[in-house]
C-alpha cells in the first residue's frame, strides 16, 4: 500500500491592508475554523472547506473600517498560494473537476484545471449589491484571486438562480465539488503528471 505525504500548507501574508494566517489541508475532512470579520465570507469559506473535504483555518485582520474588498481579495491570494503550495508537483492527481450543484432555485457549474496556468471565466450575476456585510461584486474578486495565486484555471457558469444568497451559496459548494474531484489522487497514475508535456 502506498503512503502519500501529506498535501498540506501554512502561509501567512501581512500587507498595510490585512494581516492573514491560514492553513490548509486538501486531504482533510472539512473541518474548518473561520474568522475573517465578515459574516457571509466566513459562511462560504466553512461551505467550501466542507464540501471540497479540506481542513481550513483562516484567521484574518483586516481593515473593515474601509470596506471589504482588501478582506475578502487578500484571503483569495493567501489561500491560492497556500493550494498550490500543498498540491506540490501534481503528481497523481485527477487534475480536472466538475460540480453543477443546485441551491432551491440557483444551479451553479464550475470547471476545474489544475493547470498551472491561471485563468478565470466568470458568467455569475447577482440581484442585489450586497449579502449581510459583504458585497456580491467580491464574489469574483475572490475566485480571481485564488485562481492567480493557484495557477489553476476555473470556469463558473451561473445556470439559474434569483435569491443572491443561493446564488453565491451554490458558486462556493460548486467550486469546492470540482476541487475535490480535481485534487483526488488517480490509482492509475501513481507518480506521474497528468500531462503529455510531462510537466504542470
């Protein structure tokens, strides 16, 4: 039976903005502990750490005081790098992932590459300009950010939905889906990189 070392990652970034400490492990069992100073952001983190079975710890200070965009953008960078510093050389792993998940009336579908190439395409819309104390605009700046820092390229499709929460509800539990599937390791392929250019 094979050992896997474990695929995990502790980064912390501090800037004049947000003081960040987050810790992650993508073979966990989505556990997570949550303190950004924004309600629904903690909320969507906690969804994305259970349903893409990570253990998650992100501890934030930010400034609040202003709005939430360095918030919100910051932890985006901060958990990229700490993913890609934990998926290592991506040997082994399925590298593509899909989820179409469903919240009541929302359907939100997101495409996965771990590619090392970061690229976002994002067609999710939202009602109203804010859920609780964060704004719908920084629901892509946060996909944005991870997907730089990652090197990961995502596709999010936003199917239906015309409840703001649900919507941002289902891009989270959609994004974490196709990651876990992503992220999983292929038996197949033990030890080798998932590319016929032999590098990612």
């Amino acid at each position: 039976m094979t050992t896997h070392a474990p695929r995990t990652a502790t980064f912390s970034r501090q800037t004049g903005e947000t003081d960040i400490t987050l810790s992650v492990s993508l073979d966990g069992q989505g556990k997570s502990t949550i303190n950004t100073g924004i309600g629904f952001f903690d909320h969507m983190l906690d969804a994305l750490a259970r349903h893409g079975g990570l253990d998650l710890d992100v501890q934030v200070k930010g400034d609040l005081h202003i709005d939430d965009h360095h918030t919100i953008e910051d932890v985006g960078i901060t958990l990229g790098d700490a993913l890609y510093r934990a998926i290592g050389d991506k040997r082994g792993i399925e590298r593509f992932g899909f989820a179409l998940v469903p919240l009541d009336e929302a359907l939100t579908e997101a495409v996965i590459d771990i590619s090392g190439r970061p690229f976002l395409a994002w067609n999710i819309s939202f009602p109203r300009e804010m859920i609780g104390n964060m704004a719908t605009e920084m629901v892509e700046e946060f996909f944005r950010a991870l997907c730089m820092s990652a090197r990961i390229t995502v596709h999010m499709n936003g199917k239906a939905g015309t409840n703001a929460h649900h919507i941002a509800e289902s891009a989270f539990k959609a994004f974490a889906r196709a990651l876990r599937m992503a992220l999983a390791r292929d038996p197949r392929s033990e030890g080798s990189i998932p590319s016929t250019k032999g590098v990612l």
